[in-house]
C-alpha cells in the first residue's frame, strides 16, 4: 500500500471513530426536540441505523464494510434533507424543529465526503466555512424576524461541532501536507546530486528521452576535470569537492539559456542543448572551457576541463548518444587535455 493511501485509510478510521459518535449525539439531540410525528419516525430511523453502523465498525476495525460507508454518506445527507423539508413545511415555526443541527450536520458530511472519496482537506475546509457562515446568517435573518428562538444549549452544541470539526481538518490538512513535501522531497532527492545539486544520471535519462521527442537541434555535450585524481591526492578530497561544485555552478550559469547541465558520476558531467546550431554549441563550449581554464581555486589551484559534443539523432537513445560523446571526450584526453572535439 502506497504511503498516501495508507494516510488516507487512517483518516478513515479516524472518520468513523470521531463522527459516529458526533453523528449519534447529534440526531439524538435533533429527536428530543422535534415534535412532528413523521419527522419523529424518520430521525428515529436515522439514528437506529447509525447506532447499527457503530456497534458493527467497533466490532471490526480492520475493515470498513462498503455499505457502512453508503449509509453514513447518504444518512447524513438525508438527515440534511428531511430537516430542511421538515423546515418548510412548519414554515419555520417557533420550536425551531432541529434547524441549529444544520450547519453541524452540513459541515460533518463535507468532511466525511471529504475522507471517503479522497478529497482535498483544503476544499473541505472552504466548503465547510461557507456552508457555516450561511447558515449563520440564515439564523440571524430568522431571529430578527422572530421565526426561529435559539436556546443556549443549540448554540452551545453547533458552536463545539463546529470547533471540533475545523479543528479536525486542519490537522488532517496537516498531515496530508506534510505526506506531500516528503513525498516530493525524496523524489527530488532521487533525481539531485547531492554535492553538486546537479540533476543526476537517472535525471538526464529522462530528460534526454523529451529533448529527442521535441525533435529540436538537440546536442550532447560530455565533459570532465582533467587529472582530477591528482587533485585530490595534492589537495584533499574536500578541495576536490568544492572544485566539482564550483564546476557545476559553472556550467549552471553558462549552459542555462540552451540546456541543463548533470553530473553524470565522479568528476565527468553532461549538459544536453536544444535549439542550437552546431557552431554555436562548439563556440558555448569552447567559451566555457576557457572560462574554466582562467578560474583560480583554493590555494591558488587552476583546473582545466576536456569536452566532448555529439550531434543527437532522432534515431538516437541516451545510451548511443552519451557513447559518441565519450568517445569525443576520450579523444581529447588521449591527445593531450584541455581541448574541445565534437564529433
């Protein structure tokens, strides 16, 4: 089971734990109030099935039975309905006839909704506060015209629900967000060189795969540090380091209006370049390896860099093209360094 699915299975659970009760509580209290016989019948029915649905989901906690979670859905939207039915037809009499459950009631089936067809909390959360404030306002226009009279009790019960409920979404929110950002976080992980911060090999894999669909004057370009052993063994293994990052950001800079540049693995790196000519390509090179070239490190160190550039073809794979571009790269390094070839 994937990570997000495993959350929203526990909120689930978590669902039924807190609104079985609420849900109980709630239509017990709509009952006591309520003095029309058939609207008597119909909460009194709710409230069996609901009672029905609790003493079977604690019985069972392993497993949601699929027809709990129709009843549940559909019960509260019933009870929403038959109160409001109810409402009209008493023309909005004195007793108030349970319509302070109505915002309790709304804002309970949002996020129920909300847990059982994988929703954004975010969106419940604004469905939930306006459907609030509505019914807020309804009750304030009532009042004012002596239709409805709201006891310290009703107020008392929709104020704590409603407290309860927005309460539970923002953790909820909470912790989907923070799924997310892991989530996201261990898929850049995954793709980020983390010396460099350079996208890496399975990066330019994927990326090599778009620039051959776009069909574009796309080149490869493959290079790395001349006697970068040497390097680390004179200078240490942390000036080695900062002499990759400094490369990287480097070739960040100076390839970032054409392409992207990757550390392909130790000291070797590849940039891929879309849209360019291939004299362009050659003179982008050659400025960047010179520019490497007049670069003073650490204790005054200067380092200098051999490249290789292959034209991609639309035949081409990340395998075939890389291949072509090392045997360039190969070339220079084998007839003397410091040096461009593009084959």
């Amino acid at each position: 089971m994937q990570p997000q699915d495993q959350l929203l299975h526990q909120l689930k659970h978590h669902n039924y734990n807190f609104f079985l009760p609420a849900a109980l509580l709630l239509t017990g209290h709509h009952l006591i109030g309520l003095k029309n016989p058939t609207e008597q019948t119909v909460v009194f029915f709710t409230l069996v099935v609901l009672a029905l649905s609790s003493v079977m989901y604690f019985r069972n906690r392993q497993g949601v039975a699929p027809w709990m979670d129709v009843i549940f859905t559909w019960g509260q939207l019933g009870m929403l309905c038959f109160t409001l039915y109810f409402e009209w037809q008493n023309a909005l009499g004195v007793t108030g006839g349970g319509v302070y459950l109505l915002p309790a009631w709304g804002m309970m089936m949002v996020w129920h909704w909300t847990v059982l067809y994988h929703q954004t909390p975010a969106f419940s959360l604004a469905i939930s506060g306006a459907y609030f404030t509505a019914t807020v306002f309804y009750f304030s226009v009532a009042n004012s015209q002596g239709n409805i009279q709201l006891q310290s009790l009703d107020v008392a019960v929709v104020g704590l629900l409603a407290i309860c409920i927005c309460q539970a979404i923002h953790h909820v929110y909470k912790q989907v967000s923070e799924e997310g950002e892991k989530r996201e976080m261990a898929e850049k992980l995954a793709i980020i060189d983390p010396l460099t911060r350079l996208p890496n090999r399975r990066a330019f894999q994927t990326d090599f795969e778009v620039a051959v669909e776009q069909q574009l004057s796309t080149h490869l370009v493959v290079f790395d540090i001349d006697h970068f052993k040497r390097i680390n063994d004179r200078q240490g293994h942390d000036v080695g380091d900062l002499v990759l990052q400094h490369i990287a950001a480097q070739s960040s800079d100076v390839f970032s209006d054409h392409g992207r540049s990757y550390r392909w693995g130790g000291e070797e790196f590849c940039v891929i370049l879309q849209d360019t000519t291939p004299e362009d390509t050659e003179s982008l090179c050659e400025h960047f390896r010179r520019h490497i070239e007049k670069t003073e490190f650490i204790n005054e160190l200067r380092v200098t860099i051999s490249v290789g550039i292959t034209r991609v073809q639309p035949w081409d794979n990340a395998e075939s093209a890389f291949r072509r571009a090392d045997g360039a790269l190969l070339n220079v390094k084998t007839s003397g360094r410091n040096n461009i070839r593009m084959v």
